[in-house]
C-alpha cells in the first residue's frame, strides 16, 4: 500500500523534488536528532538553556547552535528572563509553529515505542481527562481517519 500520487507529481520520473519538497524544507530546519530531543525537552516544559542542553546530553555548543537554528526556523522564541542579582538570560519557548510540530513528536514517540522498543518499554501517551490511550492519525478536514492506500498527494510542482 502506498500514497496515491496525482497531476504533476505522478508525472516527473526520478526527477528529485528538492526544495519544493514540505519534507526535505522540514528537513532542513529540524531534521537532526538534537533538534528533535530539544524539541521533545520544550514539550516537556523545559524552557532554560542549562535544562535543555543537559536533558538532551549534549554539550553547550551543540545545544547553542541547535538552538540558535530553532530560533531562526521560528520554532522556538527566545524571552528574557533576570534572577535576582543575576543578568538577563533568555528562556526558548515554542512558538505557533514550534506547537504545531506536536503531532510529529508523538507520532515519533508512538513509532519509536513500536519499532524500535526500549528494554524499559514504550512510553505512553494518555488524554488527561479520560486516561484513555492517544495515537497519532492522519484525519480529513471531515473528520474520517485515512489510511495509507486512501492519502493522495496532488500537489501541483511550480517551476
């Protein structure tokens, strides 16, 4: 079962679709596993740098770099905060588009439990108000859950 392909998209051979391409520009911004943890960390409502790069378990510089490249993606802002008597340091915190990559940290949380299992086993994603279990899923605008051999992907290629 695959992804139904239409119009231009069908069409173009081996041509390779770069840039134009909503993964591989995701890809580009996001598309490394430290980005990933941090993200995962700001989820977890871990805003200070300290806390970010030591829960990811990488350096300071690694985590500075990623950071800075979320930030310039627009994933994650950065706000000022002061302690008493200390000087003023920035909190990263999700902006709109930084929330809306939820459904793909859990849908990567959800394949990880599956395919590729911890010896502690899966983590769970449960709603708070019911406990019941959460899934990520492909939905239509109407609401009915899509499998694979039912997504088309029509997109018209520019240029």
């Amino acid at each position: 079962m695959t992804v139904q392909l239409e119009g231009r998209l069908a069409s173009r051979g081996d041509t390779p679709l770069g840039d134009r391409c909503g993964i591989d520009r995701t890809m580009q911004l996001i598309g490394n596993r430290t980005a990933m943890l941090l993200l995962r960390e700001a989820f977890h409502g871990a805003t200070r740098f300290d806390s970010l790069h030591k829960r990811v378990g990488v350096t300071e510089a690694v985590a500075a770099q990623r950071l800075k490249e979320l930030v310039a993606a627009g994933v994650l802002a950065k706000e000022p905060y002061r302690e008493p008597g200390q000087r003023t340091r920035h909190a990263y915190v999700l902006t709109e588009a930084g929330h809306a990559l939820l459904p793909v940290v859990t849908a990567l949380l959800e394949w990880g439990g599956r395919y590729a299992p911890s010896p502690y086993g899966p983590t769970p994603l449960a709603h708070a108000g019911c406990g019941e279990p959460v899934h990520t899923e492909l939905r239509c605008e109407a609401g009915h859950a899509v499998p694979e051999e039912e997504l088309v992907l029509g997109t018209p290629l520019e240029g």
